[in-house]
C-alpha cells in the first residue's frame, strides 16, 4: 500500500492529529477537524456470522508494524516513526514485521483529548507523590519515550434469553427444646431457630446487551485497562485513518473469535446473576441457567492511552494515561530502605512515648 499522506490545504506540509484541537499542520499552524469520516458519519455493527463477508479489512493508509520481543506486543505505526523501544514495556527489543492487511478494521475510535504535555505532567505530578519510592526515581525514569496508542478493544451487542430452574427457599421460624448444663445441673430450655422450606421454582429473563466491552491488547491486560476506565462510547466516532496521524495503533492480539468468547463466558455471568435475583423467596439453591443468544453483532474499537513505559534498576514499570479523560495510574518499584527507616521511627516514637508514660506513672505513686 503506498503511503497516505494527510496534506495540508494550507501549506501542503503532512497533517496530524492534536488531542483537544483536532488535524493540525506543524509547519504553518493550520487546524482543521475529520470532515469526512469513514462510513458517511455512521458507525456499523456487523453481525457475527457474516464478519468475513462484511468487515473492512486493513487500516486503510501505509502503517509498519513492530513486535516487541519480551512482551509480544504488535504496534502498527506511520511509516516516517522511529520506534526504538516498546511502548506498553520499554524494551529495546523491537522487530519488524509485515503489516497484516487481513485484519479487520476497526469501525471506531475515541480520539485523543489529552495531548501529551499533559500527560507527561500528570506523570510527574504522579512521581511527587509516591511515598516510599527512590530518591533517584524522579530523575532517573525515562519519560521521554512517552507514546500515545491506540488500544485494540472489541464491542458486542446480544439479545440473551434464559430460561431458569432453582429450589426456592422461604425462611420459617420455630421453638425448639434443648438441654444445657447449668451450675451442674441439666436443665431443659427453649430457643427460636431459623428453618428453611424448599420448593421448586422456575422462570425466565430477557435482556438486550449493548457494546459489551472486550479488550483485545497484547500490552495491556484487563486489569490495566479497567483501571483507566471509564471510556465514554457514546463519543465514538468513525473510524478514519486521520485519526492515527502521528499516533500508534496497537494490533489486536484477541482474534474476534476468541474475543467472542470472552463476552459469551461474561454474559453468561451476568445473566446467571440476573436470573438469580429473580427466584423468589429468601434464599435458592441448585440454580440452573440456559442462555441463548440471538442477533450478535460487534464492531472493532480504538480507545486512546498514553504509555509512560520506564525502567529503573534495570525492571520495567508503567504509568497509563486515558486519552479521553486524563484519569491515570500506575507502578513504581518500592524503596525497602525507606519502609525500614519508617517503620524504625514509628518504633522509636512508641518507645518514647512508653517511656514518657513510665515516668510519669511513676512519679504520681510516688
């Protein structure tokens, strides 16, 4: 695919995307807003069963691609980006490889809204602010390899029916006589216990499941990605290529079959839960769940993360930034030298204060 530029209409010089201000021309100055995106301004969601029929394929302009070789991440990134190191881990260890044209395109994206001065600001604010960190930590983490990606994610729409079973319980209370040693005497008494009745029970729930979100990085995992969220969907728009001026775009590692997987085993939790609050009385018991589900559909997704991958003493640690609304978190390594200085002081503190106390005990019985 030969390379697509974005040209400025301005000054014929390349555009690229700029968080909060839209394509922007670093050589006169010119901004100007995605136009014309993908699909006519209509973001489809493509059935399951025709994903090989329908789905676009490619990302649609020239992108390289790069694989990390310690944690198998896959970047796609403009032709003219240098990528010396990973950005979800920080390691040098970067190859190259064919773009994968088959892919299926994502159909959205939420674009960046947070540019990268702030994030690497709040990076720092975030370093201030870490107690029992090292000293050196500030100063020695590599933020200048902070990098903006866009995270693969799968969506999923489903309309589930279940049909459910359980034993019903109903709580009921009674007197009951025991005997119990008092003074080494037996002596006969009486308590209210709890009982429960059991009867079976059955029903049904209906539930329609809209953009069921499935994350499909290789850098990140779920946990990660749920520490970022949340992402607001209703702000998606079309994919459009303009969207990765200037930007990497993580390919996904969760295939659509196995994504679909995941949202299956989740749904099925979910209506599981579901079907449980709706059988009656105070408790249940074997609970039995049959799900189907009918008119799946899923669109393939790009959300916005900065990635502050840094390495201190030689191990990896990363701070995540959503794109979208600036929430952040991240991992340091820990100074041991400074818990132990810490828990020593709270010792000599409790020890002082024992003293004082001593002293003074003694002094009044004196």
């Amino acid at each position: 695919m030969a390379e697509q530029r974005f040209p400025c209409p301005s000054c014929g010089a390349s555009l690229a995307w700029s968080p909060g201000r839209g394509l922007e021309c670093a050589a006169c100055g010119y901004t100007g807003e995605v136009t014309d995106p993908g699909g006519a301004g209509i973001i489809r969601e493509y059935r399951l069963d025709r994903a090989a029929i329908d789905a676009a394929r490619g990302w649609g302009t020239a992108l390289k691609a790069v694989r990390c070789g310690a944690c198998s991440a896959v970047s796609e990134i403009p032709p003219d980006l240098q990528a010396s190191s990973c950005a979800f881990c920080g390691a040098p260890q970067v190859h190259d490889l064919p773009v994968d044209e088959a892919l299926i395109r994502p159909e959205s994206v939420l674009p960046f809204q947070i540019d990268r001065n702030e994030a690497v600001r709040r990076f720092r604010g975030w370093l201030s602010g870490l107690w029992f960190r090292p000293s050196a930590l500030k100063s020695a983490a590599q933020i200048e390899s902070i990098a903006g990606v866009y995270v693969p994610a799968w969506t999923f729409d489903a309309q589930a029916s279940s049909q459910w079973t359980a034993e019903a319980g109903y709580h009921y209370q009674e007197q009951e006589t025991y005997t119990e040693v008092v003074d080494g005497k037996r002596e006969q008494k009486t308590r209210t216990v709890t009982k429960t009745r059991w009867q079976p029970a059955s029903g049904s729930h209906a539930f329609f499941y809209d953009d069921w979100v499935v994350q499909a990085s290789a850098g990140l995992d779920q946990a990660a990605v749920k520490g970022l969220q949340p992402f607001d969907l209703k702000k998606l728009v079309p994919y459009d290529a303009k969207f990765l001026a200037g930007f990497r775009a993580e390919r996904y590692a969760v295939d659509l079959e196995a994504g679909w997987k995941v949202a299956q085993t989740e749904i099925g939790s979910a209506e599981k839960q579901a079907c449980a609050a709706e059988v009656p009385g105070d408790t249940h018991r074997n609970l039995h769940v049959h799900t189907t589900l009918d008119d799946v559909r899923f669109k393939h997704m790009l959300l916005p993360v900065w990635i502050a991958a840094y390495r201190y003493d030689g191990k990896a640690y990363r701070y995540l930034v959503n794109g979208e609304t600036g929430k952040a978190n991240g991992d340091a390594p820990i100074s041991w030298a400074k818990v132990a200085a810490f828990v020593l002081a709270i010792l000599v503190f409790l020890a002082t204060v024992l003293g004082a106390l001593a002293t003074i005990q003694t002094l009044t019985q004196s």
